[in-house]
C-alpha cells in the first residue's frame, strides 16, 4: 500500500508545471465546455478522424485515405464501413476507374462536422471579443512563441509537423492541410466526461 502511494505522489508530481497549469485551464474553458453532440460524442477517435478527413479530402481513395492516416487501407476499410451504417459518409466507385473506391460525406455526416465547428468556432469568438484591444496582441504574440517552441521541439523528436507549421496563428493558411483537422476539438469530445472542475 505504502508503495501504492509513493508512485502516485511521484506521478502527480509534474502537475505543478505552470505551462501544464495554464494549458489545462485553457482548453478546459475553450474547447471541453461544448454543447453536447450525442451523434459526435458516440464516434470513437479512429471513426472520427476518418470522418475529419474525408471532410477536408472529399472523394478521395481509400488509398489516399490510408496514406494520409498511416493505416492500413484494411483499417480505412473497416472504418468506412461503420460510418457508412451511422449514415455519416458515402462510398461509390470512380466513374472512370471501376477499381478506385472513393468516399465522401452524407448530408448527415456534413451537418453534423459543420455544428461541430460552429460551435467551437463562436465560442472562441466570444472569448476573443471579450478580449481588451491592448490584450489581444499580447495574447497573440504568447501563443506565437508558445506555437513555435513547441513545434521545433516536435521537429527535433522527428516527429511530423502540425497544423500551421510555418504560418502565423493570427493569418491561418487559406487552404488547410488535410491532418489539420481539429484534432483539439476530436480529443475534447472523447475525453471531456473525464475532466472534473476542480
């Protein structure tokens, strides 16, 4: 038991952190706190990300799908096919190439991904208004820094770029890689019924 209670204390010990402190309160106030989405809250992680991208690359191959994913086009597969049974995505053949299966969003599926970042998107929104004009660059030129750190850190743990890599926060690119789907948002939804207020 005395064990037992020795690694917890060890495993908590990092929650001083003030970067980890500040984070948390942020993306607990921002992003955990939206409006309940049953049809989204129900999808696990992997069948989210597959509805993310075929949102962000519609009519794309399997292939295309399981390149961008790092999966197996057996895993793109069988989770195509239970977003097909929620009604979420639609799978046709290429009309010049019988062999190349594309997806692409339902109606339902494109509704449901558009509410999803609609609410996300006013919530911010409202944040930022509330935001004095002298706070804001402020606020701006931290998450510059922060954006640029850590990236650089992931870049030297070989790790793959993320959204935005080399645009400011302030100025997102026009046109959006595919893998920046809001990956934030996804998380959020699985894991918000296990964030307590403190």
């Amino acid at each position: 038991m005395k064990k037992t209670n020795n690694a917890k204390t060890r495993c908590c010990e990092h929650t001083d952190l003030p970067l980890e402190r500040a984070l948390i309160r942020v993306v607990r106030a921002t992003l955990f706190a939206q409006p309940p989405q049953p049809e989204m809250d129900s999808l696990p992680m992997a069948q989210m990300r597959l509805l993310w991208m075929v949102y962000h690359m519609p009519q794309a191959t399997m292939k295309e799908f399981s390149e961008k994913l790092e999966v197996s086009q057996s895993t793109v597969t069988q989770l195509a096919e239970r977003l097909i049974r929620r009604g979420l995505i639609l799978r046709f053949h290429d009309s010049k190439d019988r062999r190349l299966v594309r997806l692409s969003l339902s109606e339902q599926g494109h509704r449901l991904l558009e509410e999803s970042m609609a609410q996300v998107h006013a919530t911010l929104q409202e944040i930022w208004n509330r935001l004095g004009e002298e706070e804001r660059p402020k606020v701006m030129e931290g998450l510059e820094i922060l954006g640029r750190v850590a990236e650089q850190f992931r870049f030297e743990q070989g790790r793959s770029p993320l959204t935005w890599r080399e645009e400011s926060l302030a100025q997102p690119p026009e046109t959006s890689d595919p893998i920046a789907q809001p990956m934030v948002d996804l998380m959020a939804r699985r894991i918000r019924g296990n964030i307590r207020e403190s």
